[in-house]
C-alpha cells in the first residue's frame, strides 16, 4: 500500500500556523511586546502543553505525523535565511567609541552567566542530565545557554521603543554584537566536544571550523566584494539565488565538519558585503518571507517539544526551573548591569543594558534545539528552558519602562549616537516595500 500523501496535511498545518503566529505577535505587539513573543507563546500553546492537553484529536489533526518532516525541514530552512539575516546585520566597524564599554559589558554578561550556569550544571547533572551524555558536554552546553543575548529583538525593541539611534541603544547593540559572535564561538565548541567521540576527534573538528572561518574571511569575502561591485547591474533574481545558494553551501559545510549547519549560514552572512543597494534589496525579500512564513513553522516545532506538563506534577522540577530563572537573571542582567557601571555609566544606563542584554528570544531557541538534537537535555530541562527564554523576553520591555521611567523623551533623541550597529534597511522600490514585513 502506497504511503499517504502528506501535501493536503500540509496545506491546512502551514497556513493555521502561520495565521496564528501572526495573530499571536499582532496581539503582544499591542501589549508591548516584541513580536517575537507572542509567536513562541503560540508555538507552546499548539503543542502538548495547551492543544495537546485540552483536544488532543485536533492537535493530532492539525499535525499528524505526515507533515511534522516537512514543518520541521521548511522551518529548518527559515532558520538558516535568519541566521544569514543575522549575520548580515552585523556591523562590527560601528564599535569605534564605544569598543571599551562593549567588550567589557559583553565578556561579563557571558563570563558570570558561564561560571554560574556550570555550576548548576553540575548540580543538575545526575538528575537532569539524559543517560551517556558526558559531564563535561552537559555543563558546557547548560553554561553557553545562560549566556545568549538575542541580537535581532534587541535591536526590534531599540527600535519601537525609538532608543535604536541614541547613545544607550548604541551601547547595547555594540555589547550584544560582541555577545552574539563570542556566544556563537563558544557554542561551536560545545557541538564539536558534544559529537566527538574522543579529544582527537574534537580537536580535528575545531581545526577543520578554524580553517572554514578563515577559507570565507580571505578567500570568498573578497570574491563576493568584486562581485558585488558588478552586482549593481545584475538582475535581482541572480543575486537573490546566489545569496540563497551561498547560505545553504556554507550551512552544508559546516554541518559536514561538525559544527551544525547554522553557523555556516551566520558566517556566510557576516562576510557577505555591505552598502550593495541590489544585496540589501535581495535581503529585504529574503527577509520578508522568511520571517513571516517560514520562522512560525520553527516556533511550532519548538512548541510541539516544550511539553509543560513534563514538569507541572513534580515539585522538584519547579525547583529546578526556578534555579533556572535565578541564574538565568542573575548571571545575564547582574553581570551586564555591573560591568556597565564598573565603564562609567551611571546607574539608570547600565540596568538599562542589563535588561536589554537580558532579552534571549529567537536566539536562545535555536540554541535549545540545538541541544535536544544533540542528545545532550532531554525534554524537561529543554522545557523548562524554553519558558526561561519566553519570561526573560517577555520582561525586556517592561523592565526598560520601568528603568527609564522620568527621562524625558527629548532627552532620548537628543542624545543621538555616533551611528546604528545594525545596517538600516535601503529604502525601497514601491514594488518591493510593499514585500517588505
């Protein structure tokens, strides 16, 4: 008997996530919320901890086992174009004059998050841990979590909150991209000891990532800067396909050498040119299906894996998430807030970046799917992770009103900053802005 055909399935689950996703961030959007919450709280609420509790025959209609492949691959996809996106709105240059706070902010705000987020490791070890996965992988996966700051809704709520162009929104955004590249360094480094089967083997894969970066930094950068000069008379459509099929070669690569395809789409967006009015355009339409289209079907993947449940009935469980939240704000906010005061800001300046460096969202996401696929937490931990990472984004806002409450708003856009972090988009073609999220 031939297999069912999963595309009727699919041609109801994709369009009833992506509706309800872009219900779910119009809805926090108006509470003052980034978008990005509202959409990880539907990816939780489709899954067993809402839908699959309370009707479990419509969840097991609306996702039968046919189409999760297919969601899960399309929303795979989706999360390499983002990471690419993330990359590509990097802008390290725009460091200069705030380098100092930066550096020291964004090593704290990873180094105190680190040391406190191994030792719970290490107290969660023998009961939190899943069975063969070794000590160490287990501590460095756990410590790297608590250090992820989420550069893009960072930079979404610098912007609604009209902070994106001042002095204080310069200073996050330079400390979250230190952040984001040394986070993301790190994590490599966990993935190669996590498969590696012996030191050897971790060694070879960190070799073979070190002669990866170094092969698209003074080899394909410098082809892609020339090509781009003569991109500006290039139909759109041939950038669009190189830049799509130049993510998905690096992604491949990287996920041969060891080191999950999602960094060699971040790497590939991070030597991609800048300034290139056809590539920022191509981004832009990348970016506006991506976003709304393809990223709904990661949250809900995410959200068919967090099983809230798994943990409600069991008080020591709660104990454990609570420990979770402690060290997840203490290490990230208190770290960051101390060192931004220890490079002279005052008080209202460095709770205000130790907030925002606070935010996890998206980022945090990829990073605990990550770990799940690896082996190394188990769906427990993984849940309880999840709801760390949608209270700590959650919070940002509020937490920034708060902070800033009494400083007036002229005050703000007065102090204007020496120039964004991340690339503004162009401006767009009438035809193309209306395609733009």
């Amino acid at each position: 008997m031939s297999a069912r055909d999963p595309l009727p399935d699919l041609l109801i689950a994709i369009p009833a996530v992506i509706i309800a996703c872009k219900a779910g961030a119009m809805l926090f959007r108006r509470l003052g919320q980034p978008p990005v919450v509202g959409e990880i709280a539907v990816g939780i609420l489709l899954g067993p901890s809402l839908l699959g509790w309370l009707w479990p025959d419509a969840q097991t209609w609306l996702f039968p086992g046919t189409v999760l492949p297919f969601t899960g691959a399309f929303g795979n996809i989706g999360l390499l174009a983002f990471m690419f996106l993330v990359g590509l709105e990097l802008n390290l240059s725009a460091l200069r004059g705030h380098s100092r706070t930066a550096i020291g902010v964004s090593q704290a705000s990873i180094a105190l998050p680190l040391v406190l987020g191994s030792g719970l490791a290490l107290l969660m070890y023998e009961t939190m841990a899943p069975k063969g996965v070794t000590r160490l992988a287990f501590v460095l996966f756990i410590a790297v979590s608590m250090s992820i700051t989420a550069f893009p809704v960072l930079a979404r709520i610098l912007t609604d909150r009209g902070l994106y162009n001042t002095r204080i929104g310069a200073l996050a955004m330079a400390c979250a991209a230190v952040d984001d590249v040394t986070a993301w360094c790190l994590l490599a480094a966990v993935v190669a000891v996590s498969t590696s089967s012996s030191p050897v083997e971790a060694a070879t894969t960190a070799a073979l990532a070190a002669l990866f970066l170094a092969f698209m930094i003074y080899a394909i950068r410098p082809l892609l800067a020339k090509w781009a000069v003569r991109a500006a008379r290039t139909v759109d459509s041939v950038v669009l396909v190189v830049l799509f099929s130049g993510l998905c070669l690096s992604a491949f690569t990287t996920d041969k050498i060891g080191v999950h395809a999602l960094f060699g789409a971040f790497v590939f967006g991070v030597i991609t040119p800048r300034g290139s009015r056809v590539i920022e355009l191509c981004a832009a339409r990348l970016r506006a299906f991506t976003i709304p289209i393809l990223l709904p079907l990661f949250f809900v993947n995410t959200g068919l894996k967090t099983d809230v449940g798994l943990i409600a009935a069991d008080p020591m469980m709660w104990l454990w998430a609570g420990a979770v939240m402690v060290v997840a704000f203490l290490g990230k906010w208190g770290g960051s807030t101390a060192a931004a005061r220890a490079t002279g800001q005052s008080w209202r300046d460095a709770m205000s970046i130790g907030a925002l460096m606070n935010c996890r969202g998206l980022t945090e996401l990829v990073v605990l799917n990550l770990g799940l696929e690896l082996g190394v937490i188990g769906p427990e931990l993984f849940t309880m992770l999840v709801l760390m990472a949608l209270l700590t984004t959650a919070i940002t806002s509020p937490a920034l009103s708060w902070i800033r409450k009494g400083v007036p708003p002229g005050k703000e856009a007065d102090d204007a900053a020496d120039g964004p972090l991340v690339h503004e988009p162009v401006r767009l073609p009438a035809k193309a802005a209306a395609l733009s999220p």
